[in-house]
C-alpha cells in the first residue's frame, strides 16, 4: 500500500490536507458524528478512518432491535442500579430512536414497527400486575404513550414454542435491516462529502495546541479536531471500558415460519426475531462473562450449542432446522448502562461504551459529541 506521503497533489487535496475533523471508526456513531459535524459545519473537510475493509465492530453484527427496555430486563436493572438511572436509560434509548429516525428514513432501512414479546419460561416467575401498572406509568412519563407493556397470553402459542408460561409485549419495540443502517448512514456519508479511508488502522495520536497529530502504519495525518468513535476498542485510552463479545446465528429458510416479530428472554441476555422466513438467534454472553471479554471475532461451542438448544427445543420444537451463519460483534460496556461522551483535551473527545444499545443511542450520541467542541 502507498504510504500518506507518496499519494499525489489530487489525493492530499482530496483525503488528507487541511482536515477539520476527523473521527476514528465508521460504525452507527462515527458516521453519525459525521452526518451532524456536517450540518453545523458546511464547508468543514470531514474524514473516517476505518481500520476495516468494512465497520469491524458492532454496528454491522447486530441484532436490529430497536429497543429499549424489556420487561424482565427492566426488572433486572432495578435489581441492580438506582431507579432514577434505570429511567434514564429508557428514556435516552427512547429518545435515541426518535434521533436515529431523523437522521435516515425509516423505510430505507427496512423498519418494521412489529412490537416485541419477553418470554417467561415455565420455570420462571411471572410479572405481577402492579409492576406492569409500574412499568406503563414509567413509559407514559417518558413517551406520552399509554399501555406500552401488556400481558399476551397466546403470542407463544400461535408462534409455536414450547415450554413457556406466557409472554408480555412491547408495541413500540421493532425491527431493522441492520445492514441496511450501515449502507444508509454510509451514501448519506458520501452524498454530504464526508470522506471514508478504509483500512487505515489509528495506532496512535498525539495533541498539539492546534490540532491533533494520528499515526497509522500510512503514516501520519493532522487534523484540527479528532473524534474517537471506536466503542470496546476505546478501552486502551478510557478507564471503565470493558469489551463484551455477543454471539449470533441464522437459521436456514423455515417454510411457513410463524415467528414474526423480535422476542426477548432472560432479562435481555436472549433475543430472537424473524428476518424474512429465518430466525437470527443471539445471547448467551451470560453462560461465560469471562470468555466473552475477548475482542476476538470468534464463536464458541459453549454458546452456539445453548443457542441451538433454545431453538430446538423452546423456539421451534417442530421443526428441524439447520444454521447458515453464526457470528460475533464486540460490545464495549462499563460500570454504568450508558456511554462516554468525553472531552479529554480541547482537540479531542470520545464517543464510546454504547452497551447493546448502540442501535438504539448511537444516533443521538453522534449527535451530542459533534456539538462537544462547540
Ligand atoms: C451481536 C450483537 C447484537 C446487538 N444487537 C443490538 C440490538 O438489537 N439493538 C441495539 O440497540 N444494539 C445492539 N447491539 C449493540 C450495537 O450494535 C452497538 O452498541 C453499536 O453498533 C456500537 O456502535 P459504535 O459505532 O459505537 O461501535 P462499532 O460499531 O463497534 O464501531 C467502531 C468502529 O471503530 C473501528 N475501529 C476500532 N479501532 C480502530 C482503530 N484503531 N483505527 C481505525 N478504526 C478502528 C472498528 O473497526 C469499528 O468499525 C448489538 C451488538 C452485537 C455485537
């Protein structure tokens, strides 16, 4: 590859002289950050660097929901955190979505507003009615909407599955095409100007008091301002960052599959969906915290094989089916279920630790770090 300092007059002028901004990692927050950055600032020269041949994190791994909150996984957080934190939470994933829907056209990304079903098992305890009254008070305040939760007794039934006592919807949860996210925030990208160097790596960057100096194995850059939008990669730079490895699979085509809609199970650590006439399955980070701290992009037998378990035996006892896909993304979480948005000197801040929320807030995260330098 040629290094920064043999490209030509065209090249520098194009990619790599005179930048305003530059912002390591083209995931949801990255090129968000962009797409905002260039809203408030027309005739700035912006530039991602993406040390992959694609985004080589989470935003192109992900599930696609667009949610914010379980029930059984709201459960679990007031077990854990402050109440006024859990609320938060909610309402920065729900106003987080609202963003997200700003910034890209909903039908661009195959949004499907298909509600969502937590899933008790036989074995599990019930919600009680009054924490449901609870849960639908919390929601209203925070999004104006009545009766977000409810018990549905028979959407298990009708879908099919086994072992299971009932379930509790969610009607403002849904679904996406998460590679249809990327592709969109990218031509966007593209269309405002906004430059993309892909494969270039950021060893390293150093601050002066007018700009920021980046190493990579091309050489070095500078740029007035540098946004670091890396997630679990940040965390050689930020203290409470801590990487958190998920895994996913895809089913083969399932004729007459009557899963439609996403579903959650124990407290968030399984989720589900159909996406077309297949099931994308992940979770199971719970069954080895430890492992799962790994930044490999690698699966393991102890989580593909409980996954497949579920779906044999819970999510189609029916009907035999085969995998075409498993995969893993690497989340970044922390002490607290919210991420950094920080300045670390006048020339540069991160945007980073999105949880499994980052479909979710990643758009509205963009949005607050381009505003950080103003
Ligand atoms: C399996 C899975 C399922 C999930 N499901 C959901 C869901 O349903 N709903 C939801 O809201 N969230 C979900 N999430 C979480 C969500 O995907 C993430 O929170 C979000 O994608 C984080 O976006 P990001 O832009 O901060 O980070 P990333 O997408 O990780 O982007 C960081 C980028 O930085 C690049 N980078 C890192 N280091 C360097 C470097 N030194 N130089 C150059 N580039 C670098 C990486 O290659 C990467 O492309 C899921 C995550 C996974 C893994």
């Amino acid at each position: 590859m040629i290094p920064f300092s043999k490209l030509s007059f065209w090249e520098r002028s194009i990619y790599t002289d005179g930048i305003d901004f530059t912002i390591i990692g083209a995931g949801i927050v990255g090129m968000s950050t962009a797409l905002h950055l260039r809203r408030a600032n027309p005739s700035a020269k912006i530039i991602i660097l993406e040390r992959g041949y694609l985004p080589t994190g989470a935003s192109t791994k992900n599930a696609g929901f667009t949610c914010f909150g379980s029930p059984t996984e709201l459960r679990d957080d007031l077990s854990k955190m402050d109440e006024r934190t859990v609320w938060d939470t909610v309402s920065m994933r729900v106003e987080g979505l609202r963003e997200l829907f700003s910034l890209v056209d909903p039908s661009h990304i195959h949004y499907e507003a298909c509600g969502s079903w937590d899933i008790i098992r036989e074995e599990e305890e019930s919600l009680t009615p009054d924490f449901l009254a609870y849960l639908n008070e919390r929601l209203f305040v925070i999004s104006g909407e009545k009766t977000v939760y409810a018990e549905d007794k028979t959407k298990w039934i009708d879908a099919g599955f086994s072992g299971v006592k009932t379930t509790y919807s969610n009607r403002l949860e849904g679904a996406i095409h998460t590679g249809k996210l990327i592709e969109e925030l990218h031509r966007s990208c593209t269309n405002e100007g906004i430059h993309f160097l892909f494969g270039i790596e950021v060893l390293s960057f150093e601050s002066f008091d007018s700009c920021v100096e980046i190493h990579t194995p091309m050489g070095t850059i500078q740029s007035a301002k540098l946004m670091v939008c890396t997630n679990a990669f940040a965390k050689d730079y930020l203290d409470d960052i801590q990487a958190a490895r998920a895994q996913v699979l895809v089913t083969k085509p399932i004729a007459n599959l009557s899963v439609k809609g996403t579903f959650h199970m124990e407290s968030g650590y399984y989720y589900f969906r159909n996406v077309g006439n297949r099931i994308l399955f992940g979770g199971g980070r719970n069954l080895d915290f430890s492992g799962e701290t790994s930044t490999e992009f690698e699966t393991t037998q102890l989580i593909q094989e409980k996954l497949q378990q579920y779906l044999n035996e819970l999510i189609l006892p029916n009907t035999p089916v085969g995998i075409d896909y498993s995969w893993s993304g690497i989340m970044a979480v922390g002490s607290e279920k919210k991420p950094i948005i920080q300045k670390t000197n006048k020339n540069i801040a991160f945007g980073v630790r999105m949880g499994g929320m980052g479909v979710a807030i990643g758009a509205s995260v963009g949005k607050q770090l381009s505003k950080i330098f103003s």
